[in-house]
C-alpha cells in the first residue's frame, strides 16, 4: 500500500512539472526512471524498517511466552508443595485422633477393670439394676461413663482441617 501511494505520487509530481529538471537535454523517461528507483530504494528500506519490527515483535512476544510458562511451572510447584504440608497436617491430626482414642480406650478399660474390682468386694453392691442409671462405687468412678472423650476427639478433628 505504502508503495504504490509512494509511486502514485512520483507519477503526479512528473505529469505536472514540479519536480526540478536538471537541464532540458536530458531525457524524461530517464528522470522518470530514476525517480522510480528512488521510490523503490526507500520502499525497500521501509519494508526492511517493518519486517524488523515485526521480528522484534514476534522475540518479545515469544519471551512473554517463555514468563508465563516459567509462573505456571512455579506456581504448580508451590501448589504441590502447598497440598504436601496440607497432607501433612491431615495425618499429622488423624495420628492425634488416633492417640487420644486410644488413651481413652486406657481410660475405659483401666475404669472397667476397677469398677470390676470395686464390685467383687464385700459391701459394694455388685448386682445388676435397670435402667440409664450410673452406679458409683466406693471410688467414685462411673460405670456408665463413656469411654471416647468426644470434645477432645472433635478438637483433634477440628485441628485438622484447613
């Protein structure tokens, strides 16, 4: 487009005179000529000057590329990195919850065995009753006492989530 505005305008120049005529023995067709290679010259520079934009275009287009690409690899990293400490706190709690059921089974089973215990002895009754009621011995521990501290177990689970 550049170019043949670039030539259209040369030929109009020529046709009405305006451009400087060295001396009148020279010949038109070879003004015309050399106008022509003028306009060539300075079109080809042209291209020359949008061709290199466009390459630089294109090496500046293919490093943002390159930018993107090194912030997605980065933050799948850190994202993997994220999920294992994540992982991490998961069983860290699920070991907590495991412990505290596992102290609590103690807890029930050292309360049985002594409530066992406190029933065999003369003195305590040690039959059996209907009921919910709880049964207190002569220590003062509940039969019926529930063997998993569910508010520790619950605070443990909590601790656990994100």
């Amino acid at each position: 487009m550049l170019l043949a505005n670039l030539l259209r305008s040369c030929c109009l120049l020529l046709l009405l005179g305006a451009l400087p005529s060295r001396a009148t023995k020279e010949d038109p067709i070879e003004k015309v000529i050399e106008g022509f290679s003028r306009g060539l010259s300075t079109a080809e520079r042209e291209v020359g000057k949008a061709l290199q934009g466009i390459n630089n275009g294109i090496t500046q287009a293919g490093r943002e590329v390159e930018r993107v690409f090194n912030g997605l690899s980065s933050m799948g990293a850190q994202a993997g990195t994220e999920m294992e400490r994540g992982l991490d706190k998961v069983a860290h709690g699920i070991n907590n919850g495991v412990e505290t059921a596992v102290k609590e089974t103690e807890k029930f089973t050292h309360g049985v065995n002594h409530a066992v215990g406190q029933g065999t002895r003369p003195g305590v009754y040690g039959g059996q009753h209907g009921g919910a009621a709880s049964t207190t011995a002569v220590s003062g521990a509940s039969v019926n006492k529930p063997f998993i501290n569910f508010p520790a177990l619950w605070r443990s689970i909590a601790a656990i989530m994100p």
